[in-house]
C-alpha cells in the first residue's frame, strides 16, 4: 500500500475531466461552435458524457442496430430513421458493422454519415469534431440556439427530445458539465 502522501501526488497528476476536454478538445470545438453558432459549453459537455474527454477510445457496436441495418437491407422493414433500404442495398456485413458503431468524441453512429454523405472514416478521424458539429447543427442545432438544453441531450441520446435516455442521469450530468465550462468563459 502506498503512503498517503504518494497517494495526493498521485492524485494531484491526473487530469480532470474538464481539463483534459479543453486540452484535447476546446481549440476545435471553440473554432466549429462559433462557425455553426452553437454554445461550446454544451459541445464539450456532450463530449464529457460520450467520451470523457479522451482522445484514445473505443468505440461502440450496437447490436441491435445492426440486426435493423440488416433488415433494412433484406427489405423486412422499409426505413430506419433517414435510412432506405436503397441506402443499404449494396452494403456488406462489415460495413453494417461500421454504421452499427458509433464513433469519435461525439460517439455518433455510422450510419449517420450516410445522411452526411461523408465516410465513417470523417466521422472518427482528424475531422471528427468538425462532422460531429455539422450533424448535431444540423438535426438539433435550433434547440441549442433555443437554449432548450436538456431536450438537446435527449435528442443527441436518443433521438428525440422526450427519450429515456440509457443513464437516468445524462441529462442532469450533462447540464452540470455545461455549467462548469460557462463559468470559465
């Protein structure tokens, strides 16, 4: 067991969450917030919640949404959200899996980026923030102008403004991140 003392050094090294979103993180989305006229507290925020402001990180399949991709492509179901099955109609099992993953710090799902028409690659590579800021602008962007925060997080969540989110707490944890960064500015 180590001393106590070793133990607050220790302690004192690591980065907090907020710190190590700012330093990874706060230059690009600061630049992108300003651009789409978005408030860079709630993007960093959001980036805490998905993926505690690390810049190495999994990223995450969704099994179910897969099975839906697969569907979708079979044509057993007709759409998933913006999704058709012409969108599918050519893609392999390994690319299923790439739109059934969600990726980079915003943790947005493959699929997205058939919306976007850009690659998953933009949406997990140097341009992640940048695509992340474009999606989120442009399928929730005027709640956040509205200044309708907690329904924001739902959206991004779950896709609607009234989800359940998968953590009780994302909502309110989110609108606490979002207040510390408001009180650095």
């Amino acid at each position: 067991m180590l001393p106590g003392f070793i133990l607050l050094i220790l302690a004192g090294c690591q980065e907090n969450v907020y710190d190590r979103t700012q330093n990874n993180y706060g230059e690009q989305v600061a630049l992108f917030a300003a651009q789409f006229n978005l408030p860079s507290e709630y993007l960093k925020a959001l980036i805490i919640l998905e993926c505690s402001g690390e810049n190495d990180f999994s990223p995450r399949f969704e099994k179910h949404v897969y099975n839906k991709l697969k569907k979708l492509r079979a044509g057993t179901i007709k759409e998933y959200e913006t999704l058709t099955q012409q969108d599918l109609h050519d893609a392999s099992d390994a690319t299923l899996e790439n739109l059934a993953t969600s990726w980079g710090p915003f943790q947005l799902m493959g699929y997205k980026c058939v919306q976007m028409d850009v690659k998953v690659k933009d949406i997990r590579g140097d341009s992640a923030i940048y695509w992340g800021i474009y999606w989120i602008n442009k399928n929730y962007g005027d709640y956040l102008r509205q200044k309708r925060y907690g329904e924001a997080f739902r959206i991004h969540n779950t896709g609607k403004p009234n989800g359940k989110t998968y953590d009780p707490d994302y909502v309110k944890n989110g609108l606490r991140h979002m207040e510390h960064f408001a009180a650095e500015n």
